[in-house]
C-alpha cells in the first residue's frame, strides 16, 4: 500500500503568520488518466474530519481562499497563509489513486 | 442541509456482531460513492471500505477483508457496514463519508467498542 509521510508533527504557529504541512507519498500519486489524487482534510477538536482541497490544489466550497495545496507526483503541500484561530486542529492528506486510500499520520496545527 | 446520521455502534465483545447504519437526509446517496472510515480515538484516520453507486462494487482494507460488509440501499438512503468477528483492534469511532467525489460529507460517527 501507499504510505503517506507528514511533515512536521506539531506545528506551533503565530496567529497571522503563514504555515506549511508537507506529504510525501511512497508512489506516484498520478492516475492513468493524468489525475493526482491526493486530498486534505482538516479535524477540529471534537469535530469530524472536513476536506479543503482535492485533486492536490482545488479548495472545496467554503474552503477560505487563504488555504492552498501545491506539489506533483510524491511530493504535496499544504499552506495556511495566514493562521486565524479556528485553523487549530489536525490536518490529514490523503491519496485516492491507489487502493487502498491512505492518509498520512496527521499534522497538529496549534497556536504559539 | 446535507446530514449523514451513522448510528449502531456500541460495546461488543471479541468476537461479536454489530450493524451500522449511515441515514443521509438533504442528500440522494445514490448520486455518491460512500466509504466507511474509521478512527481510533486520538489517533489517525483509516481508510475501512467504499462501495460504488449501485452497490455492485466494494472494496476492503485487508484488516476487515473478510470480516466486514459494506451495502447501501438507496431507496432507503442509507449505507450500512456489517461487522463480524470483531476484534478488540476494531474499536474506533467508524464514519461515514462521500469524501472522494465531488461533494464532500461526512457523518458524526458513531463509537465502537470491542472488549470483554
């Protein structure tokens, strides 16, 4: 199976300044069809998980534009511009090009 | 207002049986692909199983493989996920989701617990 590697654990962030999660993927994360599947979901405390971007950098609706994903073939971004208060939580990438999907360990977002 | 309502879970001992039920109202399921992601509590996500739009194709994590059944019935808008032979490594909260298709949802889960 694809293993997805997150970078870093913890992220401790001032409110305002930007953040950045990196996700490394065991394989090409590109489909047959030219696609790259790869996801991020972000959990709030308590809360069910909730996707921002899929296929590597298109935001879901209501997705504030100050998040954006970037990267190609093994090696994928996540970037907060700006970290507001309600972006504290865990974000997860996950890859839905091979079977089984995976996600990555998780990266916790928290405010310094 | 899109809500999928997971429901079923519970305390089970090793070995035991448990159904649960994902009913989506706001929404026609039948439009989706759904999965069944499960959740250690304070820990990550894992991908469980997904079942296509008619029901006709499914797919297992290896840990479940032979042991869980996903089905839907879209007439009644509801996803089900039959556990069998549970383990006490099968307890987590179980979600239910659309999360690969356009529309991402997700259910509140609904909590597991396998133990004697």
């Amino acid at each position: 199976e694809v293993v997805m590697t997150q970078s870093p654990l913890s992220l401790p962030v001032t409110l305002g300044q930007p953040a950045s999660i990196s996700c490394r993927s065991s394989q090409s994360l590109v489909y047959s069809d030219g696609n790259t599947y790869l996801n991020w979901f972000q959990q709030r405390p308590g809360q069910s998980p909730r996707r921002l971007v899929y296929q590597v950098s298109n935001r879901d609706s209501g997705v504030p534009d100050r998040f954006s994903g970037s990267g190609s073939g093994t090696d994928f971004t996540l970037k907060i511009s700006r970290v507001e208060a309600e972006d504290v939580g865990i974000y997860y990438c996950m890859q839905a090009t091979h079977w089984p999907l995976t996600f990555g360990g998780g990266t916790k977002v928290e405010i310094k | 207002e899109v809500q999928l309502v997971e429901s079923g879970g519970g305390l089970v001992q090793p070995g035991g049986s448990l159904r649960l039920s994902c009913a989506a109202s706001g929404i026609t399921l039948s439009r989706y692909w759904m999965h069944w992601v499960r959740q250690v509590p304070g820990k990550g996500l894992v991908w469980v199983s997904r079942i296509n739009i008619d029901g006709s194709s499914t797919m297992y994590a290896d840990a479940v493989k032979g042991r869980f059944t996903i089905s839907r019935d879209n007439a009644k808008n509801t996803l089900y996920l039959q556990m069998n032979s549970l383990r006490v490594e099968d307890t987590a909260v179980y979600y239910c989701t659309s999360m690969t298709t356009l529309h991402d949802y997700w259910g509140q889960g609904t909590l597991v617990t396998v133990s004697s």
